[in-house]
C-alpha cells in the first residue's frame, strides 16, 4: 500500500475534479476537504470517494460551479441555497459567512439547503475557532437517509442526524464531530468487513429487535442504527431530533419525512463570538484550562489515556503530514488512472 | 398520601418564602416552579425542597432580592450577575431578555454567572417555545459539583452538565432537557433506595471500575457517573465538554477546576427565531411533520408508545392537574407547620 503525501493526493483530486469542469475554485475546496479527511484519519470520507464524486458529475447529482443562492438575510442570518452543488463549498461558504455575521452581530445563523453531502462536519466548525468563536454545526439528511430508529421503535424515520462543534483554546481547539445515532454507518460497515459482532446498543434488526450482527443493516428489509444512550437512548432520539429540526427546519429543507425527494445535506451553523461576552482571550483560557482539569484525572482501568474531542485526529494528521496518507493498492489504481497524462509517481511505499 | 391541588402547594411555598423575607413576585417565580416540576412528575426538584431553600437563605448561601446585574451587553447578548440570589429567578430572567433580542436580532444569548441551582432546565426554555422560538440552555455547576468522569477517567472532574431545547410545534411543544451524563445523580438515588443494582453504563466505583451497585456513589472515597452513550461514551464527554464550556466560560464563571468556590449554576440561554430563516409558522409545521413521522413507525418488541421529548412531563402535568399532586406525608407534615397560622387542610387524600 502506497503512502502518499496530502500535497500530492491533493493535486491528483484537484485535477481530476477541474477536468470534470469543475471550476478551480471549487475544486480546490473540495479536494483539500477530502485530503483532510485523510489526514484526520476518517478514509471513508477521503479520496476514495473521488471516483464517487466523478460520477456523480457525470450523472448530474452534483452541480459543479452552481451558485449559492442568498435567498434569506438579515445582519445576523442568512438562509442559502446551494442548488445541489459540492456540500463542501456550499458548507465552507456558510462558515465564512456566519463567522462574518458574528463579527459585526456577536452570533449568527447560517442555513442551507439544496447542498449534496458535505464530509466530514469537524472541517467547517474549525473556520470559526481559528477566528476565535465558537462555531456549531446542525446536519440532517435533507429529510431523507432514514437509517436510524427512533427511541422504541422498529423503523429507521431519522438519519444520523449528527453534530459538531469547535471550541477555541488559544492552541489547537477542541473539535466535536459526533453522530446523535448510537455510531455513523461506517462503523457498522467496519465491523461487517472484518467479521466481528458490533458492541451492544449499536443497532437493531428489520423487527426493533437487537442485534450484534453487523449483516442486518444490510440486508433486505434492512435493520437500522439505534439512538446514542444505550440503555438511556431516549437522550439520543432526543438529540436526533433537535438537530432535525435546526438543519432541516431552519433551511426550509424539510426535517426527515416520507417526502424527500432527493439525498444530500441540510444544515445550520451557528457561530459564537466570545467577545461579547467572557472575551476570547478569557473564554480560551477558560477552555484550556478545563482540557488541564480532565486531563488530570487518574486513569479507569484498561484506559490509556484522556483524550479531548479532536486529539486523536489533529495527532493522525500530524503523523500522516510526515509520513504520508496510506492509501489502498485499489483506490491508488484508480486515482493514477484519472491522473493521465502525468507519469504515476508515489511518494513512497511501506508494508 | 395526600393529593393537594398546584394552587395551594403554590400558594404554601409562595407564602412560606415571603415569610422568610423573599420579595412576593420572587416567592411566586420560584414557587411556580417548585409547582411546576411536581406538575411535570419531577418530584425530586419540586415543593420537598422548600424546607431546603427555607435554610439556605437563613444560611446565606442564597440572597433574596439580589439585584439580576446586567454588567456586559449589545444588541444581541448581554452578560448577568445573579448574586447568588434564587436560580429560578435569574434563569426566568435570562430567557426573557433572550427572546426579547432575539425579537430584534434573530439570534440571542444570555450568559448568567453567581447564581444557585436553577432546577428543572425544561422551564426556561418553554418560555422561547411559547414565543415561537428556539430555547436553548447550557448549564454547568458553576465550576464546581463534580460528579462525572471524563471518558477514560477514575476521577470525577466535569458536573452532569445538562442542555435543554424547547422546539415550538403549533401545539404543545418539543423539550429536550438531558444530563451529558449517563443519568443525573437522582436516578442513581432512586435505584439505591429501592435497593437495585442500576443498568449497566452508568456508574463507575472510586477507581473507574464499571459497576452497578448504586451505593459506590455515596461511600467515601465515592464513584463517579459515567458519560452518556454507553461503550461509545467518548460523545458524552464530547458533549459535557461543550456544555462546560457554553456555560462556564461564556458567562465568566469559569468551566470545571479544582478552583469553584461556591455551588451553584452557570448558564447560557440562546434563542432562535426562525422568522429570520423559514418562518415562524412553516417552522412549527416542519416540527410538528417530524412529531407525525417518527410516531409512524413500527413499535419495537416491549415498547408500548413513541414518545417525543416533554410528552411524558406534559401528560403527568395534565393528570396531576385534575387529581391533585402526590405529597409524601413527611413532606407534606413539613409544608403545613410552614403554613401557619392557617389551619391545615389537604385538597383531598387518596391511598
């Protein structure tokens, strides 16, 4: 399996994506998004989905260059539609201007819908700690994507409904990225690949009933991911639906219903400008001083160590920085395929 | 047991407070409320903790009449001192200033520093739902009250830090009002009393072991409560974190240290108005469409119903309002010594 450096993997994805008339703009946001999946660790939402997103071109599920549209305004709000263009550009966009909003208002309100999926959240909440806010981000699957139950039921009615939020601390901040189902799909998927039974409460068969046999989601009629809670679950439905609500109501895209007429994302981000309040100096101190407090404990037994949200995948992306992005003999074929006319060419090879 | 009516279990605490030097429209906010959380069935942070807060102010650790200081503000947030007078009050207060700028400026918040517990969160935020806004609060223990371990911790550091968000529907509305741990303190209580071992998940002994004896929580050195989510718990801590932080270091008081001096709670109120975004109206349809369709599924084996957030609290307020409220006779022996010189009389008894 090649390693190969984000520069280079971002380069191959810009290209492939701009010879598919993407403009290069566009191009170069959606590539860097999916490189920094890669470095974060999550290669389920890396280059991988290149090819993916190639023919979704093709097939015209994503619109490349499609304006997003301002459709809604006020000094603190804005509702945009993205008309089914890239979800990170159109996610991007919205962070940028709700960390505008709350520069001038002291916290904003951006919704969108009309936006194909957008990766990974933790990206875009990360645009406002670097400008010392805090920035939220709501996400639903367009009212459509079922795959989730509520609590005490047999039928998948949300999507994974997840989300993010990014906490500035004077050095890296905090970042939260978390599905408010029990886990994402891919978890469950990792678990079927490598043959091994799910950890309990994760999720349920076509009948309600649990299960630790990660096959059941996939098979026909397919079984569905629990809410977060285990047994307290109902804390997790309940997250489920006010990120429902907030991603699907607020953009005008419709929460989950029978209705959607088509996949992808709506969302809200929320930005937060600690100057009106604490001040930021003040608020991230107060921030870092509370990962000194958690970090102090005495570890549980079997535990390693403490980690805060975010950690694990800025010590990955520092990692793969150094030593390159691992990426599959198959998934290399495939991007040294589109990288024509350029000789193929790795960065280095490791077992 | 008798059954005594909301009015004069209100009137009781209302008078009683008064009585002990608490100005009458602060007797009746905190009385209503007491009220109101026996109405909701929450009996734990209802009228039995009048004699408690009947001592706390002839101990001074709670101030009636205490000025609400507005001591930071702009059009869209404002910063408030609560003295340490009743939590009630102050967070009464916050939501009422929240809405009123959210009135003007689409997105608010109110962070409130120096103030006691202020009960059952679902309250507050019902205020924006009646409004026809988005609620939501983030509440920590003012630095202090740990009782909850970080994810791979044997030591408490972080509070059950709880959010709250009302969602209005056009009908009653959707409200959400969660511990980011497992379960609050009170559960655990419950299960120690009826002398059960509590579900797995929630409890860990003084070392981090993982147990389900209820009694670990109250022996010295004692346990500690886990996070939310079971084997996947890192996103209760993830969410305990963020609540920390919104409460905490937003209003000033300072997230969880070794360093809190006094109990009590920090909070920060957010209100949405979703004229800004998608209306007012098209906003609670959207809600009220998602209520519909999760009640649509399918039961899952041993669940009677499909119930949203606030459905439980606000059907026990309906039936506690025809028959009366449940007051356990020591209490109610209590409340009518505070009831002098009236003579004692209950609304009705029942066995």
């Amino acid at each position: 399996m090649p390693f190969v450096s984000a520069e280079e993997l971002t380069e191959i994805a810009e290209n492939a994506l701009a010879a598919h008339g993407v403009p290069v703009d566009e191009a170069r946001v959606v590539a860097r998004s999916l490189v920094a999946s890669n470095l974060a660790g999550h290669d389920s939402h890396g280059v991988m989905r290149l090819p993916q997103y190639l023919e979704a071109i093709r097939a015209e599920s994503v619109v490349p260059g499609a304006p997003i549209e301002v459709i809604r305004e006020t000094p603190s709000t804005a509702v945009l539609d993205a008309h089914w263009g890239f979800g990170q550009v159109a996610a991007t966009r919205a962070a940028e201007i709700a960390v505008a909003k709350a520069e001038a208002c002291s916290l904003a309100g951006v919704a969108v819908h009309n936006s194909t999926h957008i990766g990974r959240l933790g990206e875009y909440v990360e645009i406002a700690a670097a400008r010392g806010m805090v920035g939220m981000l709501f996400v639903n699957g367009h009212g459509g994507a079922h795959n989730t139950v509520p609590w005490g039921g047999a039928d998948a009615r949300l999507c994974t409904n997840p989300l993010a939020c990014a906490i500035p601390t004077g050095d890296a901040p905090i970042v939260i990225d978390i599905s408010t189902s029990a886990v994402a799909e891919g978890k469950v998927r990792t678990y079927r690949i490598q043959g091994k039974p799910v950890p309990e409460g994760w999720i349920v068969d076509s009948d309600g009933n649990p299960t630790r046999d990660p096959n059941v989601l996939y098979q026909q009629p397919p079984g569905s991911l629990l809410p977060l809670g285990g047994n307290v679950g109902y804390k997790g439905f309940a997250l489920g639906l006010m990120v429902d609500v907030l991603a699907g109501a607020l953009s005008g895209a419709g929460c989950s219903s029978p209705d959607a007429r088509r996949g992808g994302n709506a969302f809200t981000f929320l930005a937060i400008d600690p100057r009106a309040f604490c001040g930021r100096d003040e608020f991230a101190a107060f921030a870092a001083s509370l990962i000194s407090w958690v970090k102090s404990a005495r570890l549980a037994p079997g535990a390693r160590e403490i980690l805060v949200p975010g950690e694990v995948e800025r010590r990955e992306a520092e990692r793969r920085q150094k030593e390159g992005i691992p990426v599959p003999d198959e998934v290399w074929e495939q991007l040294t395929r589109l990288r024509s006319p350029a000789p193929t060419q790795t960065s280095g090879t490791r077992a």
